[in-house]
C-alpha cells in the first residue's frame, strides 16, 4: 500500500536526499521517496501504520527540523515564529557581548557568548553532531566547524556573524521556497472538494470518488466541474483557464461535453456523468502533475549526485588549504583562517535548491497553460527539439468532416433531397461521414426499415418502393458518399476535413524558432500534400502505416543532430510517440494508449501549445545554467578574495547567502515567464481539404 504525508521543516534538496536514504534502510518502509520542492514524502509499506511511526521517529533523529504531517495531525505554524524569536533574542545576547566584551567577567563574557551562538544556531550545530554519528557530512558541518574555528582563533564577532547570517539566509530561503510551492500548487489545484449528486430526487453533497458513471450531478455558479459528463439541462459560462490557459470563457449548453476542473461561472448545470472520477479529466491532470517531478532532467541528477560528495570535497580541500598556507606563510592562525573562508563560501545550497526548483517553475508555468508534461527531463528535452513530426487527422485537422458540396445526377431529386435520401440511410450508422451527412440534413427523418449494413461500402434499404444504396462503388479520390437508386448513381455528396485554427500558427512559429515540420500521415498522396503546403511544412510522406511512421522517425533519428518531438493522437500513433524523444499527444481526443505513450499531453488539444511548451523549456534550460554559472562565479570569486585576505569571513557568508536566495528568485521566473504577453493575436480562416 501506498502513502504520501506532507513534509516540513527541510531547508535544502540534500537534507532531503539525506533522509531518503536513512527512510529506505527502514524494515517496514520500501520506495521512500521525498519531493523536497513539493515538500512530500510517499512511501510503500504492507503495514502503513507502523511504518508511518517508524518514519516520523527516523525522521526526528536525523532532522530535527522536518515534521511529517499526516491527515490527523495540524500543521505547526508555530516554526517560524520560534525560529524568529531565538534569532532576534539570539542577536541581542551577542551584540551585548561584542560591546561590553571588556567589561564582563570571564565566565559571563564565555556564558553569554556560547549561549548566543546556541540561540542563532543550535539547529544546525544539531544536525551537524546527529548526521556526522551516521557518516554523513553537509554544509551543516561546515558552519559548525567555522563557527568553532573563529571563536579558537580569538574572532569572536566574526564566529557569531557566521552563524546569525547563515540562520537569516535559511529563514529566507524557507520563505522563498515556501512561497514557490505555495504558488505551483495554486495554479496546479484542480482538485474538487465535492460533487453535488441526485439521488433519490435529493441533493446530496459526496466525494467525487463516490459517484458513479451515469449518475446525474449538479454545478452551481462558482463551483468547479467535479466529474466530467455530458450537460443535460441549463447553460452556462466556464472558466477554463486552469485547464487550457486560456483566459476567454467558454459558453456551453445542452448536450455539450465538460471537462471536470472548470469552473461555472453563471447558470446552473445538470450534468449525466460519463467517467468515473479516477479517470476524468483533473483526475488525470493531478496524477500528471504528482509525478511529473520524480522524473528529474539530467542536469537535475547531476547535480543531485555530485552534491553528496561536494561537502566532503571541500572539507578535503580546506585542510589541504590550511596545510599548504601554513608551510608556506609559516603563520598557523590566517592559514585555519583561510581554510575555515572557504568551508562557508563554498556551501552547494544555491546549486541543490535553485536546479530542482526551476524545473519544478518551468513544470508548474507549463501546466498553466494546459500542457502537462510528464516531467522535468521530458522538459529540458523540450528545449533541444528542432524537428517535430506530426500526424495529420485529428491532429493537424479536426478529425471531423464537414458536407463541402452536393451534386445531384438526376432531374428528379435537388441536392436538397439527395442529403435527405442519403440521411434515411446513415441515421443509424456511427460512421464520422454518415454522422456528418445526417447533421446536414434538415428535414425531419422518417424511421427506415430493413436497413442492411454491408461492412465497408454502404447501406442498403427500401424507400417509397425504391431501392437505395448510399456508400462507395466507384475509387475516387476524394472523400465523397454515392447515393444510388434501383443501382442508378443519383447523386454525391463530397465531404472534406477541416484544419484545425491553430494549426498554421503552430506550423509558422515553429518555423521561425528555427524548427523544421514534417507531416507523416496514412491519407492520400494528394491530400498530405495539400495540408503539407497549406501549413507550410517542410517535408511530408503519405500512405504510411504505423510501422511505417515508426521507420521514418528511425531514419530522422540516424542523423544524431536531429532532436525529434511526435505529435498524435491515435492508437497508431503510440509506437511512433514512444520513439520520439518526445512523443506529445492530445489530451482530450487523444486515444488512451497514445496519452500513455507520449511525454507531454496537451489538455486542451491545441496544437499552438507545442510552441509555448518548446518556449518555456528553453527559457527553464536558461534560468538553470544562468543559476548554476552566478553561483560558480560569485562563489569562486570571493574564494580567491578570501585566500588573498582581501574579504573577510562575513563577506563569504554574506555571498553564500547572497547568491542563494538570488538563485532561489531566478528559479520563480520560469513560473511566470509569458512569451506572448505582448503578441497580438490573428484570427485565422479554416481551410478545406
């Protein structure tokens, strides 16, 4: 069995990491997994309970900070307020000490110190004992052992100017991150509260999960969509925006389908279920959005790893310092001062914080606008994209035909009654062209017997003592229906897909970001080539097969330049989707096996996403290595100032700090980065084909 608890009270990705490890080494508890920018730990275990006690007591002794939170305790908002009382009666203690240092006593200059550096950091000091006992060595050392070495050398004021720096940059920096998750999880919590269901000819208030597929529930203004279903009564506005990114509102009526996460704005809805809640639509969207984090970016790992020997590398490092400078300079006490500069400046906070949290930014901006990517790795593969292949039906096109032309061979019938005739014949068909024949006709219908149905041609059926005959004989071209009477060809109806809107705007802005687009489809020679040029695309093969798809994405793969994404929506499309390097899909006519298949699934089917998806990756990618190479810098730079004696120790506490929670501010653009903020938007004319 599976449980996820709140967690609080870690301050960076490695004490995570660190209590991870220590979770997995218990008996009871496998998969032990912490989300440190979600501040969530999920686990499995045969006896949930005992677990749970377990994990909270590990996790006591290893971080004394973190609390587990489960459903039957309160969150302890009293943490901050602690910390900020002993930091303020902490600073006061040792500024008294700094000014009447002459003054007092021996024992009380000595009691009053230790008990203000207690005070400004007894939690690090704290984790820095508990975690050594287990072979584990952090930043939290680090602190410890400069605190330690100032105060030894006689630099009292600077040994409290550590560690009253270091605590105010780990009370900021558990703000800034408290604050990015606070933000991520308002824009990713679709989740409803209640649905509101009839039963019994009564209104009853239950959880989403507990209603059923068929029953009828009711939405009121105001209140979000809980199960998606089809409207039975009333009309109304919809907020779709936490679904889409589209800030227009729909209007919806009898009839119309909705998806569950959208909000009523005006008017109340009955509503006919059609999914169970586990697979409707926010469902989806949060089982998406809950894992997408676990599949961290390369560049993510990387640092993960390299961090947990980081530490232990510069504590080598300082003590190789101390040894050169102490042989070279022959003076014992700058050597250890130097050596204890670089232990604080080289703390890896801004590099472990700032990396998962820009991912976790970029995730959270692109959900916004309705692209869920599955995670952070299938997102920096985003930003390498320079060809994307695309499928043609019902993804370039709506899927849906439309009558375009009706032609009439006999002076006995209009093209009015040739539509009506072939109507008679289609009513019961759920055939896409027969349903697109019949929504064209406008007479009334009348009920037709003895309709025989002959599997891939037509229908056959008798009417006013005639025989009819609507389908396909001949081999044309083009989509069209024939309509025969006592094997007379009366009369043909040509239909014709439609391009989506937002196709050729996708299509020109890939162009122009330097992408080139190909158009891999199973229609005709002709047609693929009509979309292909309309959209302007820069390659198309038609006439393929699945198994031909796959081999022409085989083949763009053979250049190892091309980073290739795959865009469908078919079930014949998973094996082309699941090659790509990223398979993108369609979230609401997309086939089940082809949102499984695929990395990035576009909630509302709008192809004009793909850009903005490409955009928000590129610009994450920027705001990680412009994190990664400010924190390399600035850090290596007041290191080299710290050997020279140039800059002080509070300096490189100061920059640590400094650099951190700058790294920390950059990650939160990527949540609000808004490419098209200042585009004017174009209306487009859909094309036939």
């Amino acid at each position: 069995m599976k449980k996820v608890v709140k967690i609080e009270g870690l301050d960076c990705p490695n004490c995570a990491k660190t209590l991870e490890i220590e979770l997995n080494k218990l008996e009871d508890v496998k998969n032990a997994e912490i989300n440190f920018v979600k501040g969530k730990l999920s686990f499995e275990s045969d006896e949930i309970e005992k677990a749970e006690n377990e994990i909270i007591a590990l996790t006591k002794r290893v971080e004394p900070n973190a609390k587990i939170i489960t459903k039957t305790q309160k969150n302890n908002k009293l943490s901050l307020l602690i910390d900020l009382l002993t930091l303020f009666f902490g600073t006061i203690l040792g500024v008294l000490v700094l000014v009447f240092e002459n003054r007092l006593p021996l024992w009380a200059f000595w009691l009053m110190f230790v008990a203000s550096a207690l005070l400004l950091g007894y939690k690090t000091y704290l984790k820095a004992v508990l975690l050594i006992f287990k072979g584990i060595i952090n930043e939290n050392l680090l602190i410890t052992i400069s605190v330690i070495g100032a105060t030894a050398l006689g630099e009292y004021m600077e040994g409290l100017m550590v560690i009253f720096l270091y605590t105010i940059g780990k009370i900021l920096e558990k703000l800034a991150v408290d604050k990015s998750r606070k933000s991520i999880e308002k824009l990713t919590n679709l989740q409803p509260e209640y649905a509101v269901v009839v039963r019994e000819e009564k209104e009853i208030r239950v959880t989403p999960s507990e209603v059923d597929v068929g029953e009828i529930i009711i939405v009121k203004p105001g209140e979000r969509v809980p199960i998606d279903g089809v409207i039975l009564e009333g009309n109304a506005t919809l907020d779709m925006q936490s679904l889409t990114g589209e800030s227009v509102p729909v209007s919806v009526q009898i009839n119309d389908n909705i998806l569950s996460g959208a909000i009523v704005l005006d008017g109340v809805l009955k509503v006919k279920t059609t999914e169970e809640y586990k697979n409707s639509t926010v469902s989806k969207i949060m089982n998406l959005i809950e894992n997408a984090q676990d599949k961290k970016s390369k560049t993510e790992t990387f640092i993960s790893k390299i961090t947990r020997w980081y530490t232990l590398g510069i504590i080598v490092l300082a003590f190789l310092t101390l040894g050169i400078g102490w042989a070279i300079t022959k003076e014992f006490s700058s050597s250890i001062y130097r050596a204890l500069k670089l232990l604080v400046v080289s703390c890896p906070c801004a590099f472990a914080i700032s990396v998962p949290l820009s991912y976790f930014s970029g995730l959270g901006n692109a959900s916004k606008n309705g692209i869920l990517i599955k995670g952070s790795n299938y997102l920096d593969a985003l930003g390498k994209i320079n060809l994307v292949a695309f499928d043609k039906t019902g993804t370039l096109t709506t899927g849906e035909f439309q009558v375009e032309k009706v032609e009439s061979l006999s002076e006995k019938y209009t093209e009015e009654d040739i539509i009506y005739l072939a109507s008679l014949g289609e009513q019961y068909s759920l055939h896409p062209l027969a349903k697109s024949i019949v929504k064209t006709n406008k007479r009334e219908l009348e009920q037709i017997k003895n309709v025989k149905e002959i599997a891939g041609k037509g229908v056959n059926f008798k009417y006013n003592k005639s025989e009819f005959f609507v389908g396909r004989k001949t081999k044309e071209e083009n989509v069209s229906v024939e309509v025969f009477e006592n094997d007379k060809l009366i009369g043909k109806i040509y239909l014709s897909d439609t391009i989506k809107d937002s196709s050729k705007e996708a299509c020109t802005e890939l162009k122009n970001m330097g992408i080139k687009t190909v158009l891999l489809s199973g229609d005709s020679q002709d047609k693929v080539a009509l979309v292909s040029k309309e959209l302007g695309m820069d390659d198309f093969r038609a006439q393929l097969l699945p198994e031909d798809k796959y081999n022409m994405l085989e083949q763009y793969k053979q250049n190892k330049e091309n980073k290739i994404a795959y865009v469908g929506d078919g079930i014949n499309d998973a094996p082309s989707l699941t090659l790509a390097d990223v398979g993108i899909s369609m979230g609401i006519n997309g086939s089940p096996a082809s949102i499984e298949a695929s990395d990035v699934v576009l909630g509302d089917d709008n192809i004009k996403k793909i850009p903005l998806a490409i955009k928000i990756s590129r610009f994450t990618r920027k705001i990680v290595w412009s994190n990664i190479i400010l924190s390399a810098v600035v850090k290596l730079a007041i290191l080299v100032l710290s050997l020279v004696d140039i800059t002080g120790m509070m300096i490189a506490v100061f920059a640590d700090v400094g650099v951190t929670l700058l790294a920390i501010l950059n990650s939160l653009r990527a949540l609000y980065y808004n490419p098209n903020k200042k585009r004017l938007k174009t209306k487009e004319v859909k094309t036939k084909i």
